[in-house]
C-alpha cells in the first residue's frame, strides 16, 4: 500500500471522527449578550495611509429572539494626496436591532 492511500484512509478516518464529535459541540445556540473592545488598524496605499483606533462594542438580548447592539470607533487616519497630507479625527457609531 502506497504512502499516499495510507495518508488519504487516514485522512477519511479523521474527517468521520471530527463529524462524529461535532454535533455536541453545535448544540449550544448562540449567545447575543456580550461586550468587546479592541484596537483597529488599517495600512493601505494612497490617498488614505493608515487608520487607527480604539472599538468598543457589545449587543444584548432583551428576548429569547431580540437583541440590540451599539459599536463606536474612535480613531485617526492619516491620508496624502496630491502633495497634501494630514491627519483627520474619525468618530463612528452604529446602533440597531435584530432578530434571531
């Protein structure tokens, strides 16, 4: 028997195995009550260099199948155009609902 039959019956093995133990591991439903933070960063070419920032984020469930969230991003972008360059503040939020 070849190495690359071996290595493929022990890839099929694997792959019954991992989809045997699965199902457990996706009975948990999801949860949408969380909070995240984070920094942010963006390198890309002209006309804007770079944005950084700090993220803050999270969403609730106020019912088994409602839940709001908010994120806000606050941060720089640096940007050269035409000879020109500076620094610009950027602020965002974003507010909302959903369904699940």
């Amino acid at each position: 028997m070849t190495a690359s039959i071996r290595s493929l019956r022990f890839a099929c093995a694997a792959a019954l195995a991992a989809v045997a133990i699965a199902p457990p591991a996706f009975a948990e439903e999801p949860s949408y009550t969380f909070v995240e933070a984070g920094y942010q960063t963006i390198d890309q070419d002209d006309p804007i260099d770079s944005v950084d920032g700090v993220t803050l984020g999270g969403s609730l469930a106020v019912t088994e199948n409602v839940h709001v969230f908010a994120r806000y991003f606050d941060g720089s972008a640096d940007f050269s155009f035409a000879g020109f360059s500076g620094d610009v503040d950027v602020t965002q939020w974003a507010l909302g609902a959903g369904l699940n």
